[in-house]
C-alpha cells in the first residue's frame, strides 16, 4: 500500500453541505482500513464535538481536534497530546479583538465553547459544531484572567467581508506570537505560532514511523494548508478556498461528490 495513512479535515471535506456523511464514504473508509490504511480525521472541532462523527465513520485511535492543539485517543477518549495558550498571551489577544465590533470572540477550554454571551452567530457556530455554548457573562479577556485559565484556542465569528481588515489587525497585534487562519469565510481561528494541522500530522506520523510520502492529506480550508504542504499528496477539495487549491497537489471533486470516496477510490486503493 502506497499510502499507509490518510488525514483529512472533517466540515466541508467529509461532510456534505447538509452536515451528513454518505454512506459512500464511510464504506470507502471501511474499506481502507479493512486493506490495512489508517484513516485519521484532523478538524479545528472540540473533542467532544468530533467524537461523535469519528464514530460515525467507526474510527479508533488518534483524532487531531482543536485545529492541531490537541490530539486524542478515539477509544479512551484521553489526550494524547494537548497544547495550551499562556494566559497572559491569551488575555493580551483578547483584549486586542475586544475592542473591535464586527467579530464575536471564543475560547476553547476545558473541551467547551465559551462565550461572552449567546446570540445568532454564536448559536449558529454551536449548532453546527454540535456543542452548546457556555456564555460567561463578562468579557473573555476579564474572565481567562481572573481565573488563570490557559486556552486551547481562539476563534472569532465575523462577516465575510470583514476577515481580511481582521486578519491584519490581529497579525499586527500580535506579531509572530500567534497564528491566524481562515476555517471558513467567516471564521477566524488563533493559535499560538508553530500550533496547526500539520504539526500534528507529523507528530503522529514520526510516532508511527510512517515517512509523509506514504500519507495523504486533503482539506477544504485555509488552515488545512499546513497538513496538505506536509504530505506526500495534498488533495483540496473541489469547493475548497482558492487560498487552498493553490498549495494542494491537485484539486479532487467537492464534498457533496463524496471527496473522500473520490480519494480513496482513485490514490489509496490502488
């Protein structure tokens, strides 16, 4: 098998339009790993929000959650690798995006969503991640310092046309102390620099002594860059960012055409 691992993002590259997962896919993927491959998914969603969908592909092992600050066992359900953001980093971010008024902050701890307060956009973003938000009722900045809470991470909902202003205003901010990546046209994600998909990938790669020529990794966002740039074949999917299509190796169909099955189909089965 030329192809002994595959990793790939879950929304918008495993998932349909409709947040379904074919049965198509998840018979490509049965079949993968019945030939011996191991199929990982690699998604910005919380532990307990991936969970359920990794079972629904009947995974076990690894899991790459919290956009690559964490990866977890699938059958104990532990972390296996977990990073965190300084407190004192996470509050000065904050405190920054807290003064601008198009984006709504979240923070990513203790495997729960926070907010400030519940509204549409939040509602939105929880109901399609699958999680209920916990609003905290004070400014995010206030409330991770005064209880010395280190984040895994930090996301900002915005209009489409305001992620462009956002990304450079927090780059300036911030410097090279964070990283920030589109996960959709209006989501915005932070993590501390050197912290993505990628690195996780690799991680679990060296861990298994598997080289990344003998991996595939496919995804339909801006922060699925750093996985697809590590792997032997990198795959955007056919609805992808043009941001994306322009790092992947080659472009497949999109996720309603069951990206997935395409990939296994045509590079991991043969």
């Amino acid at each position: 098998m030329k192809y002994k691992m595959i990793f790939s993002d879950f929304d918008g590259t495993i998932s349909r339009s409709d947040n379904t997962v074919s049965e198509r896919v998840k018979a490509a993927v049965k079949a993968y790993e019945a030939a011996g491959g191991k199929f990982v998914l690699a998604t910005g969603r919380l532990f307990s929000a991936a969970y359920p969908r990794a079972r629904e592909l009947d995974l076990h092992g690894e899991i790459i959650v919290y956009q690559g600050g964490g990866i977890f066992d699938l059958d104990s359900k532990k972390p296996l690798y977990l990073n965190t953001i300084d407190t004192r980093q996470a509050v000065k971010l904050l405190r920054a995006l807290e003064k601008l008024t198009y984006c709504e902050n979240l923070c990513y701890f203790d495997d729960k969503c926070h907010c400030v307060r519940r509204n549409e956009y939040v509602d939105v973003f929880c109901d399609i991640c699958g999680v209920p938000s916990y609003p905290v009722g004070m400014p995010l900045s206030e409330y991770i310092e005064q209880n010395a809470i280190m984040p895994v991470k930090i996301l900002s909902l915005m209009m489409p046309e305001h992620t462009e202003e956002f990304l450079a205003y927090g780059r300036a901010v911030m410097g090279g102390e964070m990283a920030f990546v589109r996960s959709h046209k209006s989501v915005v994600e932070i993590l501390p620099w050197g912290i993505n998909k990628g690195a996780a990938v690799e991680r679990i790669c060296k861990s298994r002594g598997i080289d990344k020529s003998e991996i595939i990794c496919m995804g339909d966002s801006e922060n699925d860059a750093s996985m697809l740039e590590y792997a032997g074949l990198g795959i955007a999917a056919g609805n992808a960012m043009p941001a994306l299509k322009e790092k992947a190796d080659l472009v497949g169909v999109s996720n309603d055409e069951d990206l997935a099955a395409w990939v296994i189909e045509n590079f991991a089965l043969r």
